[in-house]
C-alpha cells in the first residue's frame, strides 16, 4: 500500500531543493563574475572562455535545507512510524552527513584555491570511515565470485575503496557539459524509486533532494549562455557530493539486501545505475598505469573525448552516455533475474570493452582518413 504522506514528502523535498538551487545559482553566477572566479580553458579541457566552476557550492546547502526542513515538518506533524522512522536513522544519517560535508568542503577549496589530489583522496578514506562507523558497510556480496557475508574487517575496508572509487568516477566523469549531472540525475530517480518501493523512505527523501539539486543545475551547464553569463560548471564541490551521496545510496540498498522479493540480486540492484563512470575511471586509471603515467593526473582518454575525437558534438556525446547508462540499467534490472551476478558481471565489462575498442578503431579510421586529405591539399 502506498503511504501517501511519504509520497508528499518525497514530492515536497524534491521542490524545495529544486526550487532552493534554482534561487542559489544565479547568486553564485553574480559573484564569480564579480570576484572573476573562473574555470580557465586549458588544452585539456573541452571549453572556451571563463565559466564559473562554483556550481557545486549550491548542492548541500540546498540538500540540507530541503530534508531538515522536510523531516522537521514530519516531526511536528506526524508523529507517528514517520517520525519514528527518523529516529532509527539518526545515526546512520549523522554520520552520512559528516562525510558528505568534509566532501563538500574539500570540494569547495579546491574550486577556489586549488588542492593536490593527495590531499581529497585522504579526505576520501576520511569520509569512508564515517560511512562504515554509520553501519552502512557493504556487509555481503550476495554471490559474486562465490562470495556472500563478509568478515567485518574485510567489509569495512571494502566500503571506505568503494567510497573514494565512486566519488572519483563521479568527479572524473564530469568532462562535459550536463554529463555528470545528467548521469547523477538518472541514477538519483533510480534510487528514490526503488529505496521508496523497499520502504526506506529516508533515504528515498535524500535521492530526491540531489535530484532536485541537479535538475536546475542541468539547465545552467547546458543551455547557459555564457555571453550572458548564464553558464556554470559543477566543480569538485559538486561532484564529490554528489559522488558521496551516490556511494551511500548504493551501500543502503547493498546492505539491507534490497531487491531480493523482486528477485533481483541486491549487488545489481545496488550499483548497476554507476556502471558507465565506475568502468570508465577503471579503464582510464589502467590505461594511464600501461603507458608509464600517473593514473591520478588527468589527460583526455574519458570516454566523452573518445566521442569528442569521433567529431560528435558535445551534447550528442552527453546524451549518448546518458542514455547508455539507462540502457544498462535496465538490461541488468531485467537480466539479474535469471543469471548469476558474477556472469553479469563479465557481460558488462565485455560490452563496455566492446564499446571502447569500437570507438578507437572509429577514431583511428576518422584520423587516417583526415590525415589522408591533408596529404592530397
């Protein structure tokens, strides 16, 4: 049976967080511009002009906002199994949030003064350690490879490197325009509806306050005007929270085992909508490790500038990855029910592998073909 006043929460946090975003951006817009906070183009990168990379520093003020404000007006006015339900989650949501602010505000510095990436991946084991002192440790594979419960150690330190692994792929992955967003956005719906289905309604309230976020976000990275100083980027700030929030969702349902009366497996359920930024950080971390070079300093081997090479424009590029990202999700969705999750697994870094050796024989092809006709000018 559907709780209503969960559905009206639900609703009712996502507005406010849009709607708080919405008002924070332009703000944020104004000050950069004034205090000439930019993101300078560089080789590497694939914009032209300054464009603010503040865009990041509206998420958790908004998020925070959003559900204080919400479960705050539950409290009052439903206290019952709702506010019961806080209760029970206060530990768990302390320590959460702990972690995502030291994100947040290691985010921010180096958005504005810069900081070496030693320094956020300490900020990272930090924040995992948080995660596992809030029990959301993944505490079972649920049979992949043969594994199911773990030894507490070994899921401790197995929760803190999936922690920085995701924060890292959300933050890597943001390479263009609406990509990370787009893909946060994507997986946050996915969360807040299946967490919703499963009844854990506050952490469902948290998917749908970062998607709130996102949403008015999207529509600054994207459609922007940057000579009417309308565009933004997300920066660190941005990503790792939103990477974060992305790890402890995730970690949520892997851990209670969520999926299980559908018949899906509670690893797939848990962790297929981050298959297309988790893969490309691992493919792009051993790539730079086969060619002798630092797998933490950045260069153009994403796969959006794979797309890019190919001569795709931008926003063709994000709403490939987007939608391939969707297209996994379901497929694995559908899929877990009659294989095992191990050869799942397997077919997903097969297909994504085929996918990558694909787009670099196009490319070769495509840069064969150019220098060919330069050759006859």
């Amino acid at each position: 049976m559907i709780n209503y006043y969960w559905v009206i929460s639900s609703v009712s946090v996502f507005v406010m967080s849009l709607s708080l975003t919405g008002i924070i951006i332009p703000q944020i817009l104004l000050i950069a511009f004034r205090r000439k906070l930019f993101d300078e183009p560089d080789p590497r990168k694939t914009h032209q002009g300054a464009i603010p990379r503040l865009g990041g520093m509206a998420f958790m003020p908004s998020m925070y906002f959003a559900i204080a404000c919400v479960m705050g007006l539950i409290w009052t006015f439903y206290q019952d199994e709702m506010s019961l339900e806080i209760v029970q989650q206060t530990k768990e949501l302390s320590f959460a949030s702990c972690a995502s602010m030291l994100m947040y505000l290691i985010g921010m510095a180096d958005d504005l003064i810069g900081v070496k990436y030693r320094a956020k991946f300490v900020v990272q084991i930090i924040s995992g350690v948080f995660i596992v002192i809030a029990s959301l440790s993944i505490n079972n594979l649920w049979g992949f490879m043969g594994f199911f419960e773990l030894w507490n150690p070994i899921g401790w330190a197995l929760t803190v490197l999936v922690v920085v692994y995701i924060t890292n792929a959300i933050n890597l992955i943001d390479g263009i325009d609406g990509l990370a967003s787009g893909l946060g956005a994507v997986a946050c719906l996915y969360y807040g509806l299946v967490l919703f289905a499963e009844e854990q309604y506050i952490y469902s309230l948290i998917a749908f306050s970062v998607l709130g976020t996102l949403v008015p976000f999207y529509y600054y990275n994207v459609f922007g005007d940057p000579n009417k100083q309308e565009k933004i980027f997300m920066g660190d700030a941005g990503a790792l929270t939103i990477g974060l929030v992305m790890a402890v969702l995730s970690m949520r349902i892997c851990h209670e085992g969520l999926g299980l009366k559908y018949g899906i497996n509670p690893l797939v359920m848990a962790f297929t909508p981050l298959i297309i930024p988790c893969f490309d950080v691992l493919r792009v971390y051993l790539h730079r490790i086969r060619n002798h070079r630092n797998p933490f300093l950045p260069d153009r081997c994403h796969i959006h500038h794979k797309l890019l090479a190919l001569g795709v424009p931008k926003t063709w590029a994000m709403v490939f990855i987007v939608f391939s990202a969707i297209m996994f999700t379901l497929v694995n969705i559908l899929v877990s029910k009659y294989v095992s999750v191990t050869l799942l697994v397997v077919l997903d870094v097969v297909s994504y592998t085929a996918i990558n050796i694909l787009l670099t024989q196009l490319i070769r092809k495509r840069e064969s073909k150019l220098n060919s006709c330069k050759l006859y000018d």
